[in-house]
C-alpha cells in the first residue's frame, strides 16, 4: 500500500542514513567497491538517480540484504510519484465490474 500522505523514502536516503553514515563509508569508496561510477552513486544519494535491478544486485551482495529490498524501495518511489504526476487521468478509469 502506497503512503498517502507523503513521498515514500528514496532508497538513496536509506541507503546514506542507514548504511554508509552509520558504517563510516565514503562515496567514493563505496561506488569503488561496487564497481560503479561515483556519479552513478552520487546521484542515487541524491535522490536524483533509480536503483536498476543491477544496482539491487550489487548493493544486496555488499550488504547482505536481498535485491528485493533495494528494488521495492524503488518501486513505491515511482509508484508514488506516477501517481501523483497522472492522478487526473488515473481517477477517470472507471474499475471493471
């Protein structure tokens, strides 16, 4: 169920408060040891970039969680967000009965 009332967590924010500030981890080194680019990284911090199904895999091999969790992160982020962006349009589908 998507939260109603405001955006869902962006799996960038988790992943900075609850991972790399809590473990002492730079960005660089982080995206180093994932082998990807500092940008890549960066701009998934900055909530600006999307966890692909690549970027699960290697986060849930570091951290030991399952790709399952980055990607559902990501997901209620871009449900929300179409959402919100098409509620007009979404609102004028009448359901099949």
């Amino acid at each position: 169920m998507l939260p109603t009332h405001r955006k869902p967590t962006h799996p960038g924010e988790v992943l900075r408060e609850e991972f790399l500030l809590p473990h002492n981890i730079t960005q660089k080194e982080f995206a180093e040891r994932l082998g990807i680019s500092t940008h890549t990284l960066s701009d998934i911090i900055r909530e600006r970039g999307r966890i692909s199904p690549e970027i699960a895999l290697r986060l849930s091999r570091f951290w030991g969680t399952t790709p399952n969790f980055w990607l559902h992160l990501q997901q209620q982020v871009d449900l929300w967000s179409v959402s919100q962006s098409k509620n007009e349009s979404l609102s004028a589908i009448q359901p099949f009965h």
